[in-house]
C-alpha cells in the first residue's frame, strides 16, 4: 500500500567555493605551495606574476564574470556532514609534520644503511654454521626498532620451522642469541629485557670495582633499582652511599634502547616554516603573514581574449559552444582560486592580530606567566567568524617570535582563578611548577601534596590531582623516580 507523507528537514549545504576556502586555510605554508602549484598545473587559465592589464579585454570578461556569480550556482551542492567527515583528517596530516607528499619526494636526502641490514652485514662477518647463520638471520628479523628480541620463545621456534624450514630447540635458540646476536653492534641489541640488555652492555665494557657492582646491582636487586629504593639496595648488598652512587654512575652510561641509537640517524630532519612573523619594537607589535603565503595569481589574459573573440564572433557552432563553456569554466574556477587566497589571508590575519591583542603583555615580556586564558570561542566572537575556522587556523600554523616558533594554539588555555579572584593561565601554573620541580632537592623530592601545599602558599589553590595532571603533562615523573643521591 502506498502511502504519501511530508517531512521536514533542516540541513546545511556548502558551496564548493566555501570547500575550497577551508581547504585553503587549514593548510601550512608549504602544503599551500603545493596545492598553488597542483592548481597552476590542472587550470591553464590561472597564471603566476603580476598581470599585465588589456583593459579591453579585462572589462570584457569582468562585465561576463560579473553576471555569472549573481547568477544562481549551476554546481551540485555538498552536504556539510560528508565534507565535515573528509576534513577530519586532511591530507597534509597524514605526511610528516608541515611537509607535503610532493615536496618530500623533491628533496635529496642522503639514503643510509637500514638497521637490519647494519645487522645482517655483521652477521656475515662472524663465523658461523649455515643453519646458525639462518637461525641468526630469522632472529635478527624479529627485532624491533628498540632493539629488542621481544617475541615468545614458542612464537619464535614455530614461524622457524614454519618459513625456513627449521625445527631447532629452544636451547639452540638461545645459544644463537649469546653468540651472535649479543656480539652485533649496538651493544644490548637482540636482548629480550632491560636487565638483559644492560648486563650485555657492562659486559663488553673493561672490568672494574664499578662496573661489577653495576652487574650485581641489576642482578640482584633491579626491581628495587628501578623503583629507586636505595636505602634497600644498600642494606642489601651492605654498601655505603659511595659504593652505591658509583654502581649507578655506571648504568646511567648505557642505553635502555640500542636501537633507537641508529634509527635516529636515519630519521629525516624537518624544518618548520612559520606562516606568521611577529616583530617586537619600541612597546608596538607587528604581524606580518609570511610572503610564501601571499602568492601574486591573476586570470590569463589569453584565455580572456579567447571569451572576447566569442562574445564578438557570429558564427557560434556547437562545438565552438562546448570549447567556450571549457574555457568559461576555468576563468571562474582561477578568479574563484584567487579570491580564495585573499580571503584565507584575510582569516589568517584577522585571527592572528586578535590573539595577539588578547595575549599583548606576553608577547611585550616574553614571561609565560603573562599568557591569559584564552579559548577558540573568544576569538570566535572577536572577529566574528565560526569557531570551526579559528580551529583550523590555529591548529595547523605556525609563527615565528622573539621568544621562539610556536603553534598558534600554543596561546590557548583553559583558565582558573587565583586566591585573588584573578584569572590565571593554566600554562603560567605549569610554568610555576616547572620551576618548583626544578629547584627541589633532589634527594629528597617533593611529593605531589608537598608540591600543592607549595602551589596554594604562591596564590594558586589547586587539587592535588590537578597538580599531577599538570606534573604529567610537563613529562616529570612522581617523587620517587625523581630522586638522585
């Protein structure tokens, strides 16, 4: 049976020029290189350079341009929620930080040995039985980037004999690892624990008082060691404070992670390219948007002519229709592109310079302390855009300043009121206990109610679980592990 029914619905379209605004703003500088230079080469009628008027023509083409955007747009709408989801994750952040696809294939980096096969290729030199040499291999295969052998000894000897064939025992397995893989450069690589791996590291090292008592020290008491229990390791092992201290001076020297030794070398070196400049003279703040950001784009004035040669001409075929309706539609897509990068300058600018008016004490001072609770919605409201827009600036530029290159949502926090009724910063508080952190004395480190009895005697009355959320987020662990003799 049919039935007939109306049903309202409320939903929001953006054009495809508002898509190609947002595209633009949320990308990093060199991201919006690409994406000019992916335009240049897709639109003949955009140019590069400054624009070299024929005024004819240029009136001919900006009367037509004119007429076509108070005309209604003959393009299929996109709904806001499919864009939403596709913006979540734009390409620019699926490639490493600030840098596009493109650019990173364009520039020449020196190709280094990869570590497995640094491993391998000292493998090869020591000597070795064919199946040891397999056996070897296959482990060395199973190292991660740490330089751990972290794999089950069941998980090892089953893909053995699964894909080389080898039914080897345990025993043997174990033998390989203290033969050859123990001996592979860096030291410590191939071990399954910290313990193990610290106590290859000593044991390549020239035998001393020290470095004996080390070996013992992660021998019998590592539990204690690496929860910092000194008092029990020295009734333990009957030593004094010396004995101790020099022990631990030994271990400090070793690598928990051989691998990460190597791996770093062969990381590409990234170079952030701020979009902002802010210059401080005389107590007045300048902001200027970096020149790489402001491209000079203009119509090709040949394909102009060739719209001029239309309106004018008699004979108007079909198939000289269908070029002229190409060529219509890429003069609106060039003009559409410009007025875009205007327009992301614009929102670049106006956010900018609103947070700085917002933050101007600190950026005067350079004092962290002086930066003020601030969130995407107060600048929102200040330069009367959406707060989707200011998060899209924010979120991915960068701006070079007398005190260093920040992002610009470095400026932001939440905020809280001091013992006076003032608002304060969460960033001038964790600055705050930094420094407290800093200045303590190391052996005897302040606990996380000692640290908030200290906060609340400065002005800040916070809860002692908030101290140790802001002392995790600083990356400084608890007490006990902060402690040094």
């Amino acid at each position: 049976m049919l039935k007939q029914h109306l049903q309202l619905k409320l939903s929001q379209k953006l054009s495809p020029q508002q898509i190609q605004l947002m595209k633009l703003i949320q990308l990093p500088t060199q991201a919006f290189e690409q994406r000019i230079r992916q335009e240049l080469e897709e639109n003949p009628a955009l140019e590069k350079g400054k624009e070299e008027l024929d005024h004819e023509v240029s009136d001919v083409y900006e009367d037509d341009l004119y007429e076509n955007n108070h005309q209604e747009i003959d393009a299929q709408d996109v709904n806001i929620d499919d864009y939403l989801s596709d913006d979540e994750f734009p390409d620019y952040k699926t490639q490493s930080n600030n840098y596009a696809e493109q650019e990173e294939r364009e520039i020449p980096y020196a190709a280094g040995q990869s570590f497995y096969q640094s491993l391998i290729d000292q493998l090869n030199q020591q000597m070795t039985t064919e199946r040891e040499w397999l056996i070897a291999a296959f482990l060395i295969g199973s190292i991660d980037e740490s330089g751990y052998l972290r794999r089950p000894m069941l998980d090892l000897l089953d893909d053995l004999a699964f894909n080389e064939n080898l039914i080897a025992s345990e025993q043997e397995v174990e033998q390989v690892i203290e033969q050859f893989l123990h001996k592979l450069d860096p030291a410590g690589v191939g071990a399954r624990t910290l313990e193990e791996c610290l106590l290859v590291q000593l044991s390549r090292k020239t035998s001393t008082e020290a470095i004996k008592n080390a070996k013992l020290l992660i021998e019998v008491a590592f539990d204690a060691f690496s929860k910092k229990h000194y008092d029990k390791i020295m009734q333990r092992l009957k030593w004094d404070e010396q004995t101790l201290r020099e022990a631990l001076h030994e271990i400090e020297k070793l690598n928990p992670k051989p691998g990460s030794a190597f791996t770093e070398q062969g990381k590409i070196t990234e170079h952030i390219i701020p979009d902002f400049t802010l210059m401080v003279q005389d107590g007045s703040i300048d902001v200027q948007l970096n020149g790489r950001n402001a491209p000079e784009l203009h119509v090709s004035q040949a394909y102009q002519t060739l719209m001029h040669t239309y309106k004018d001409g008699a004979d108007k075929t079909p198939s000289l229709k269908e070029a002229v309706t190409f060529i219509k539609h890429k003069l609106d897509a060039a003009q559409w592109f410009i007025d875009a990068i205007r327009q992301r300058q614009d929102t670049l600018l106006r956010t900018m310079n609103a947070i700085v008016a917002h933050q101007k004490e600190y950026f005067l001072t350079g004092d962290e302390t002086k930066i003020k609770p601030l969130i995407l919605k107060d600048i929102a409201q200040e330069i009367q855009m959406d707060i989707s827009t200011v998060s899209r600036v924010v979120n991915s530029k960068y701006v070079d300043t007398p005190y260093g290159t920040h992002l610009v949502k470095y400026y932001f926090s939440e905020g809280m009121k001091n013992d006076q009724g003032d608002d304060i910063s969460t960033k001038e508080i964790k600055t705050i206990l930094g420094q407290i952190i800093e200045a303590e004395d190391k052996s005897k480190p302040l606990n996380d109610d000692d640290l908030t009895k200290i906060l609340k005697e400065k002005g800040y009355p916070i809860a002692r679980r908030t101290v140790a959320k802001y002392r995790e987020q600083l990356g400084l662990p608890v007490a006990r592990l902060r402690k040094s003799l």
